[in-house]
C-alpha cells in the first residue's frame, strides 16, 4: 500500500543448501533491487530463526516490532524487521 515500501516475503533456503552462502547471496540480490526503488523495506519472521535474525542485522534491518502470534498454529514470537534508507 505504501509506494516508497517494498515487502520481503519468504525468504527460505533449503536446509541441503544452508551454510553454502546462497542465502546471503540471494538477499543481496533481493536488497540490491529493493533499495535502488524504495526507501524502506520490510520483512516479517519468527524469533526462533536465530540465523535468519543474524542476516537480517548484518544488511541494516532492526526489529521494529516483536508479539506474541498463534497465527501459524503454535504461539510464536512474531517480529516485523524494517531497513530504512
């Protein structure tokens, strides 16, 4: 709804292809065409995905918002990451 947002949704690997780089690689590629078009983006996970937080960190978001969700089925720490220009 916001033109000067864009929204990154399911971002998920393969657990065969973790630890390869291919994640890093594809959110670079991901972030290279987000930033050169909006000023923020925006990403929604789960608390429990440690390794995905640290990604997301390591290219600028910051957690913005954290809550309780059932939304899924089990009661997970949902969180709203953004990255602003």
């Amino acid at each position: 709804a916001d033109p000067a947002q864009a929204q990154l949704r399911w971002f998920i690997i393969s657990d065969a292809l973790r630890g390869k780089g291919l994640g890093r690689r594809l959110m670079q590629a991901a972030m290279d065409f987000a930033t050169a078009r909006y000023a923020r983006v925006r990403l929604d996970t789960f608390g429990a995905l440690h390794a995905a937080r640290h990604l997301y960190e390591g290219f600028g978001f910051r957690k913005v918002l954290e809550r309780p969700s059932t939304e899924w089925g089990p009661e997970v720490r949902e969180q709203h990451w953004e990255w602003t220009r």
